[in-house]
C-alpha cells in the first residue's frame, strides 16, 4: 500500500562532558501497539530520550510539543499524562478508524561564546534568544536546529491524511505506509525539505532494543535526486528512523548554520 502524502543552559566543567555525551542520546516515541483492529482501542505510549533504544535509561522526552492528530485531522486529547525522571506515558483512546499521527514539531536555538575565560552554552527559542541577548555576545555561534519527532498507529485500514504536507521541513512525502511494512519486504520513503524533493538527506535506521545486540547494525542511506529511499528490513519488530540534513538559516540579517532533522518509530511485521 502507498500513500501520498526553554531555558536557558550554561554548562561548565563536568556538565560540559555531560553535553558532549548527549550526541549519543536519542529521542524516541514509542506506542504499545501500531495497528490495531476492532473497536474503542487504546494504546499507551512511552517517550524518551535514551542511550539505548526503547530502553529508558537517560531522561524522558517533554510531552510539552506533543500532540495526537486523529485520522480526521482533530486534534486528540491525551490521558493518564504521566512524567517521571527517564521517561514520559501517556494513553491515547483510538475511536475513529484510519492512521493517527503522534508527535512533536519545533524550532531551536543553540549558541557558544567564550566569558570569563569559560567555555558558555545556551538553547532557548528565538524569543529567549532575543530577550536574552545572546546574539550580542562577543564571539558567540549560533546555530538553529528543527526537529520532528513522529510515529504512526492506525486502527482498521490505513489512511492517507496523516501525512498531509506543510511544507515546512523535513517531512515524509510518499511511499510505503508506515503501519504496511513487512519483514523481507522492500519500503521506499521519499523525504520533501520544506516542500521540495531533496538529494543527499542522510538517513539512519536501527532496529529497536539494541541494548542486547553486540552490534547496532545501523542501516545508513540517503536520498536520491526525487528524495527517496529503498530499502528491506530483514526482521520483524521495532524501527528508528532519523533523517537528517545541514543546511543555513538567517538570523537578524545574517546567515547561520542549521540542521533539520526527521525522526520516526514504526514496526516491521512479520511476513
């Protein structure tokens, strides 16, 4: 089947090395079931930013940018909220059929000077940015990061308008369904950066529970010239997915460096 479709942070010393580890870290959501048939289901999802993947071990995700849009494009409530040091729960009633989207979008800065003879970080919004000053910091770097942070669960058949486009981004354009991929079976994606086919995304994907494996067996890949990727999933089970491209932004009349990234959970069904 196919489809078309804070605050402020000042690290220093041992807290530094803490932020240097982070790049290691990944942001996961992660729902109990991904299809599901019948009527007046119900899932529970965990969220979580950890070493290891679907293994809460470092900190749990902000549920602050997280939203549930039904198959009928409404906006879905979440229940049993729940926030607790290495992770984030949360259930989410599925009443109408079709694809349901999970997930978070946003825009973020991050910026490094030098004061005091200190190494300084910051990561704020563009209004803490400019409320803060940080632009007007002797020799400091900025750089704007957008993320996505998505997954797919469907009740009854899959559907299309979960995958409506803004435009803005990185956003997953056309291809397999997430909830129709089969084990041994190939998928293709295709990615759009702000609307347009982009060569070059760089593309990673890493069976789930990697904690118990020698080796993470990361699939890398990128786009193509239409945007798109193929690829076979030899077993069953859970997927991340992060899409990634550098690119430059302009802040305050000048340009900076930014990177937009795209990360999606889905399950491999067994043939």
């Amino acid at each position: 089947m196919t489809y078309k479709f804070g605050k402020t942070l000042l690290l220093t010393g041992a807290a530094l090395l803490l932020a240097g580890q982070a790049s290691a870290h990944r942001a996961w959501i992660l729902p109990s079931s991904f299809t599901l048939s019948g009527e007046n289901q119900r899932i529970t999802v965990d969220a979580a930013i950890s070493n290891n993947l679907f293994y809460p071990n470092h900190h749990a995700l902000s549920l602050e940018q997280v939203s549930v849009t039904g198959p009928d494009g409404s906006n879905i409530e979440m229940e049993d909220v729940s926030t607790g040091e290495y992770r984030s729960v949360f259930d989410v009633p599925l009443v109408q059929e079709g694809t349901y989207r999970i997930g978070s979008q946003g825009s973020g800065y991050f910026a490094s000077w030098e004061e005091d003879g200190e190494r300084r970080r910051w990561r704020g919004t563009e209004e803490e940015l400019a409320n803060e000053n940080i632009a007007d910091k002797p020799g400091v770097r900025i750089s704007k990061n957008d993320r996505t942070n998505m997954t797919f669960v469907t009740l009854g058949a899959p559907s299309q308008s979960a995958f409506t486009k803004t435009g803005e981004g990185l956003e997953l354009a056309s291809g397999t369904h997430p909830n129709d991929i089969y084990a041994g079976e190939e998928v293709s994606f295709s990615f759009t950066l702000n609307g347009e086919a982009t060569n070059g995304v760089e593309i990673e994907i890493v069976r789930g529970h990697d904690r118990y494996r020698d080796s993470e067996g990361a699939k890398a890949l990128t786009t193509d010239a239409d945007g798109m990727i193929n690829f076979t999933l030899e077993e069953a089970g859970p997927y991340w997915l992060s899409a990634e491209v550098d690119g430059k932004a302009m802040l305050n009349g000048k340009e900076i460096s930014s990177r937009t990234s795209y990360i999606m959970t889905f399950e491999a069904l067994p043939f």
